[in-house]
C-alpha cells in the first residue's frame, strides 16, 4: 500500500510512505526501484505492529516504478497506481506522487524499465 502527503515545507516534493501489511511473515522487507537506481542493495522496510514500511521523498507528478523484495522475491504492489512490464518482462509496480488537488494521470512521464 501506498499514502502520500503533501510537504508544505518543500513545494514540488510528496512524502510516499510504501506499506506491506503485518500478516507478511518475512525475515527482511525492502523497496527496489527508480528512485534509487533499482540498487542491488535494496532500502529495507521498518517492522512494527502495524506491518512493514518506509518513507521517501519524492519528486510529484513524476512516475516511479518499484517493487517490494520479501525475502530477496520481488512482489508487485497491489495497490499500486499502475504498472508497466520491463524489458526482461517482470511486472513493475507503479506510483506517481500527487499533491492532494492533482487528479487523474501525468503525461509525459514514464518509469523506468530497469533493471
């Protein structure tokens, strides 16, 4: 799952927090994706009792495709705003950060296919 909110501190930029429930039995969670180049050494989500998750900064109305790794397999976000195929046709999650007024798509914006 993904939420968002707006950062009235820093114009242009959306604070996305990325979420796996609690019933995901996993040693390790982690978010791969454009945002930090699809790194061989993924960001790793925080466990609490509400479930898995990490926060980002990220640029608005930009397209970002990312998937989870539970225990190093890549799952897809199923509630993600879209999603896009990659050239070695593994499913990609998509999330496009919007201030709260924005509604509908982002042209002109396409996430990486990588890796």
């Amino acid at each position: 799952m993904v939420t968002q909110e707006e950062v009235p501190t820093q114009p242009g930029k959306v604070r996305v927090t990325f979420s796996l429930p609690a019933s995901i039995w996993a040693d390790s969670v982690a978010l791969a994706g454009d945002f930090n180049d699809w790194d061989a050494a993924p960001m790793p989500l925080r466990r609490d009792e509400s479930g898995w998750s990490i926060t980002l900064l990220l640029e608005q109305n930009r397209a970002y495709a990312y998937w989870y790794l539970v225990d190093q397999e890549r799952v897809s976000d199923w509630n993600a705003d879209g999603y896009v195929i990659g050239s070695d046709g593994a499913r990609r999650s998509v999330v496009i950060p919007r201030s709260a007024s924005r509604r509908g798509g982002v042209e002109g914006h396409r996430p990486s296919t990588n890796p």
